[in-house]
C-alpha cells in the first residue's frame, strides 16, 4: 500500500494484479452499505457516485457505458426491492 501513496509511484502489471488480487480476497466477505441499502430495499448513493461519473463523462463527451449500465442496475434492483 506504501508504494501506492508515493508520489509518482508506479506499478508494474504484475504489482498491480497482486494488490486488486489481495484487496479482493482481503475483502470478500464483507457486505457493503450499498448492498445493504439494495437488499433492504433502501435508496442507494449510486447517483451521487456512480451517477456523476455518467454525467461529468457526458459533458466531456467521453465513453462510460460500463458505469452507466451500473447505474441503471443498481436503481433498477432498489427500485425492485422497494415493491416487495
């Protein structure tokens, strides 16, 4: 984690597999807020996150279909689990 903080730090590929590797094992297990609040049928933050980065990429005209379509699925599951 060191040597992701220093200044211009830079990973090989390798690097930087094992730390997404470790930090996914590392956290397995754990239930985030946001699944919680999908679960239970709460609003989500996913608009105030993932929702402004579709919408700052559309005024800067870049492509951001991945986080777009996350967007929409997650308001798609709250809204879901909010009829149940």
């Amino acid at each position: 984690l060191a040597a992701l903080t220093a200044p211009a730090a830079a990973l090989s590929q390798e690097e930087l597999r094992q730390f997404v590797s470790s930090c996914a094992a590392a956290n397995a297990a754990n239930w985030s807020s946001m699944q919680q609040d999908v679960a239970a049928g709460r609003r989500t933050e996913i608009e105030q996150l993932n929702g402004w980065v579709v919408a700052r990429c559309m005024e800067l005209g870049l492509p951001c279909a991945a986080n777009a379509e996350l967007t929409a699925g997650v308001l798609a599951r709250s809204a879901a689990g909010a009829g149940e």
